[in-house]
C-alpha cells in the first residue's frame, strides 16, 4: 500500500500523518486523531452517525478518505462547544428537549443540524427535518431530536427580531 502525508486542521488543532491510501476520514479521525465522537454505524454512508463537517459542509466521513481532506478544516461533535464548555446551541437545543438518549447518533444529528445553521443560515424546519432524514436513531428517540430542530429554527427566529 501507498503511505501518503496529510495535515488537516481539526477544531482548530493541526493534526498530520502518514496514512494508507484507504484509510477513511472517519478511521483517521478516530484513530489517528483521538476523536472518538465520530460513530462508525453502517460504514456505508446510510446512518448518519460518523457525519462531520468539512469546511462548513456536513459530509458522512465513513465515505471519505483521509487524502481528500488534506489541507482542509475538519469540524467534529467535540468541537462545537466553546473552550469555556458553554454548549453550541444545537448541544443546547438536543439536551433541552430530551433529544439524546444512548447518544450513538448523537454527534451526526448535532453535526447535521450545526451544518445546516453554520454562519447564520436559516433553514425551515421542514429543511431540518429532511436534512436529518439520512441519521437513523436505533432508539426512537425521533420525536425528542425534532423538538430541538424546532427549538432551533425559533431560536434563529428570534435573533433576526
């Protein structure tokens, strides 16, 4: 196999090494990086749970490999919270309506969700709720995930007043 050198920057920390060609991003991320908030479900972009964001835009990192996200900024669940650990209010809106609950899809739903309100965009709710179509919860937890969805878009609401 071929040995390839990448750096990445990774919620704001530079990260690099010498990797396969085939290692995943997720795989890079996890293993290489120490970031185990990324969930490896199916490994076959359908869950949802190992969703990330490369440069602002949500990507399933199970379907990337590490080389394509060389020189790029990698956002994961762990870097959403601000350094003081006051909660991203995607975190905030999750815990608030009760839209955790084993937490396995947690990171890619919150990563979803983060994308979609990055950099004051404002979807619908119906937008939110299609986005979040592609992240599977094993626990039914649906119906709290779409309340902190709702919680969202209202909370965006009210800024533009």
């Amino acid at each position: 196999m071929s040995k390839h050198s990448i750096e990445m920057t990774v919620n704001g920390h530079r990260h690099s090494g010498d990797i396969e060609s085939r290692i995943s991003l997720a795989d890079f991320l996890r293993d290489g990086a120490g970031y185990t908030g990324v969930h490896l479900g199916c490994e076959h972009g359908v869950c949802g749970a190992c969703t990330v964001m490369v440069d602002g835009k949500a990507v399933r990192s199970c379907l990337m490999l590490a080389v394509q996200a060389n020189g790029r900024d990698v956002t994961t669940v762990e870097g959403l919270a601000a350094d003081d650990g006051t909660l991203h209010p995607v975190q905030q809106a999750l815990l608030d309506q009760h839209g955790l609950q084993c937490g396995f899809c947690t990171p890619g739903v919150a990563m979803t969700m983060a994308a979609l309100t990055s950099d004051g965009k404002k979807p619908s709710e119906g937008e939110l709720i299609a986005a979040l179509s592609g992240n599977i919860c094993r626990c039914t937890g649906y119906q709290g995930i779409r309340r902190a969805a709702a919680q969202l878009i209202a909370s965006t609401a009210e800024e533009q007043i």
